[in-house]
C-alpha cells in the first residue's frame, strides 16, 4: 500500500457564491442563506475539525474574508490553510486579464493580512479557467492550483498555452478537424479535484439561472460516490489523493455535520490514508512526483 492523502478543500463561497455564480444577486433571500453559511456555517466546520483533529484547506473568496472576518480568523487559528478563490466568485472566462489580475492580488493581500503570509495555493472560482488564468497563477508565484479535472486521484503540472480547435459549422470541415494541443509545463503543481466529489451539484438549491432541486440523499451521495471513489483509490489503485470538496453553505447545515463526521471517521479507519492540505500534498509531490503513482495498473 502507497500514500493515499485525503485533501478536504473547503470552498467557503457564503454571499459570493450568491453573487458571482448561482444567480441569487438580485435576491435577498438568496443572500440571507450566504449569511447563515458564514456566520453559522464557518464555525459548525470549524468546531467539527477541530473535534476531529484535522486539518484542512479553505479557498475564501475576499467577499468572504472582509464580510467575515472573525470567522476566517477563526479558520486561520484552528491551524488550517487558506488559499485564493476570487472575489465575489467571478467566473474568471468573462474577466478581462486586468480585472483577473487585480482580483488575484486582492486576494492575496486579503489573506496574507489574516494569517502573516501569502497563499501558497489558488482555486479558480467555478474551477473555470480563462485563457490569462495560468500566466497570471505562474506571476503570483503560486505553489500549486486545484481548478481542473485532467486526472483523479495523482497531481501533475499545471500547463499554459494549451490549444483547441471549436467546431465552426458555417465552414469546412477541414478547418476544424484537429487534435488537442498540449501546451508547456510550468513548475505549479496542478492537484485535481472533481464535480463528484463536490457538494454542490447534488445538494444545492437554485432558482436561477437554471432551477435546480438540490434535494438529493446524503446518504446516498456518501455511499455512491464518495465512499465509492475512495474505495476504488483505496482498494484498487493503491496510491494517490483524493480531493473532497465542500461547501459552508452545504456541509455547514446541521442535517450535513453528521455525515461529514462520518466521512471522517471512515478514513480514519483506513490504514494508511492521511488527512493532508492541499499545500502538504503539492510539496510533498515536488519532492517526490512517483510518491501517488498507482502501485496496481489502475489510473
């Protein structure tokens, strides 16, 4: 049996994800429930690691950070990490490269006032990428990101200058038939993460811009996927990481804590398998890129 590093990435989106991503701008309904994931969300998850004695890692949006400060500071204390997710959870494709850049150092500047120093790691907002978002991780200096979905269980380098050809009906087809292009490596380690282990696509209500229930089971996300892709890694791989990710808003109601706890305990009872941040798992895979390779065959 290799490393198996489970990395809870907490997305603490409250008011900004209402804002920038799930249609509930105009809606003081919408927002009142960004409110209760920060000012009663944020410190049920909190408590809950703490009792568990874990860490993990947190992208706060600086809507986030500046509209609850001492819940973030309350984060920072508890010993986890905290990275960059945006301002108001932007989607980073309809940014220009100015306001990217901007928002990034805001961040920045946001955290680093909260915990002493800077982020080490970066999670686009919506994990979309704009076609500036890898120049612009590599100028920061980032250590690593956890935005994409090229690999589920191993990290790799995050590429820029990646290429595509879309479809252009109105032409020739010859015009358009053309592979994917790999761009060039940088030195940022990319650590992927995936909309099925996410808490938001099964569990949050939405009205706009498209009505979603939000009504799944718990327990059956719990049993169906997420226990089920960490025992594929487990039993089947051998080695690697597994990236959760979860949400105040979400995993910050009462009827969520019990199966977060569960969740925990659950790992806990795996040989082997680590709660690790993510910033621990890209260092650890800068010294050593074989330590979460497949000792099975399985990928």
């Amino acid at each position: 049996m290799g490393d198996i590093d489970v990395a809870i990435g907490v997305d603490a989106d409250c008011v900004a994800g209402w804002l920038g991503s799930y249609g509930g701008a105009d809606s003081p309904a919408d927002l009142s429930r960004g409110l209760s994931a920060g000012n009663e969300g944020i410190p049920r998850m909190v408590q809950l690691f703490e009792d568990e004695g874990i860490d993990t890692t947190w992208y706060i949006p600086g809507h986030t950070i500046e509209t609850f400060r001492d819940e973030v500071e309350a984060v920072a204390a508890g010993g986890h990490e905290i990275g960059v997710h945006g301002y108001s959870h932007e989607n980073p494709t309809d940014l220009s490269r100015e306001q990217e850049d901007a928002i990034i150092e805001k961040s920045i500047e946001l955290i680093e006032d909260v915990t002493g120093d800077p982020p080490v790691g970066h999670r686009a907002s919506w994990w979309e990428f704009s076609e500036n978002t890898p120049e612009l991780v590599e100028k920061h200096g980032f250590l690593y990101d956890s935005s994409l979905m090229e690999r589920e269980f191993e990290p790799g380098y995050m590429r820029k200058g990646d290429s595509w050809t879309k479809i252009q009906y109105e032409q020739d087809a010859e015009t358009w038939m053309s592979p994917y292009e790999y761009g060039a490596e940088t030195d940022v380690v990319e650590i992927p993460i995936s909309w099925y282990r996410d808490d938001i696509p099964p569990m949050l209500f939405i009205k706009q811009p498209l009505y979603h229930s939000g009504y799944k089971d718990p327990n059956m996300m719990y049993e169906q996927y997420y226990k089920k892709q960490f025992e594929y890694l487990y039993n089947r791989r051998g080695a690697g990481v597994y990236t959760f990710t979860i949400h105040p808003d979400l995993h910050g109601l009462p009827h969520m804590i019990p199966f977060l706890e569960d969740f925990i305990q659950y790992v806990k009872s795996h040989e082997n398998a680590e709660f690790k941040t993510l910033e621990a798992v890209a260092r650890k895979y800068k010294d050593d890129p074989s330590v979460y390779e497949s000792e099975s065959g399985y990928v």
